[in-house]
C-alpha cells in the first residue's frame, strides 16, 4: 500500500474497472433527468398529488441547496453551489478510478454521489434551480421535497458512513 498520495498516483490506476461505477453514475443521472421531466410535465407546480396517506408528488423548484438552504438569496447561490459539485464530482471521479477492482461498497457509495451531484448539476445550469417533486409527510408534518439525485446522495453518504465503522477488509478476499 502507498505511503503517499504521489507515491499511489505513480502506481496502478484502475481506469477498467471504474468503468463500472461511472456506469451506476450515469444509470443514477438517467433515472434522475427522467423523474424530473417527467414531473415537470405531469405536475402541477406546488399543488401535491397524493400517493398514500404519507407519501405525495409535489413539484417544487429549488433555488438553494438541501432543505433549500440559501433559496432566498439574490442568485449567487446557483453558480456556487453549481462549482463546488463540479469540484466535487472531479474528486469524486479521480477517487473511483483509484478504487481497486476487488472493492465495493466504498466505491458504489462513490457512484451514487457523483450521479447524484451531476443530476442536480444539470439543474442549476439548464434551468436554475433543482426539480423537487418526491414529498413525505405524516401528521401535517412534512419533510422537505426532494428528487432521486438527491437520495442517491443520500444513499452513498450513508454507506460511506457504514464503511468506516466496517472492519478493514482485505482487498483480495
């Protein structure tokens, strides 16, 4: 194992088996360019249409970030939280291509985070804000509205969460 990040640069670079984890980011862009055109067109902006009893579609625009933090500013907001994904996503992409082949979770968490990213990314830069549509609620208590990119997010942070609580794992086993 390299001691350095220089020392791990110069050494094996995994760029084939990467391939298959930019492939869960793009199936995760897909899926969240999809959902979003398709409630775009299918609903009615800020009227929820139930699904059950705590679950509704509700077509909402972010102008922020999560739980659209930073919505009511003047605009600026957009093109920072645009760049810092980008960044993101370049470390997100370069840490994927290091992953060794016989890695997993590590590496799918990764996936989900970089689609995720570059799906609201899209967004911002196609339309201005975030296509929020997905609601839950229960007893007049209502989470704020959110889309797939943002639970791949979500999902990957999670398993990056329960991978550093895993025992160290051999890579060859």
């Amino acid at each position: 194992m390299p001691n350095t990040l220089t020392q791990h640069l110069q050494g094996p670079w995994y760029w084939g088996s990467a391939l298959r984890w930019y492939a869960i980011a793009l199936l995760v862009i897909g899926l969240d360019q999809w959902t979003k055109t398709w409630a775009s067109s299918s609903l009615v902006f800020g009227h929820p249409e139930q699904v059950t009893s705590f679950f509704d579609w509700l077509l909402l625009h972010n102008y922020g970030a999560a739980f659209s933090f930073l919505s009511d500013e003047s605009g600026w907001q957009r093109w920072f939280f645009t760049i810092l994904a980008v960044v993101v996503s370049a470390v997100l992409s370069v840490w994927l291509a290091l992953q060794a082949p016989a890695r997993r979770w590590e590496p799918i968490a990764l996936a989900l985070i970089l689609g995720g990213a570059i799906g609201n990314v899209v967004d911002r830069i196609s339309l201005g804000y975030v296509v929020d549509f997905i609601s839950l609620h229960y007893q007049g208590a209502r989470w704020p509205a959110f889309n797939i990119a943002d639970s791949a997010i979500c999902a990957g942070a999670v398993m990056l969460l329960i991978d550093m609580w895993r025992p160290e794992q051999k890579l060859n086993s």
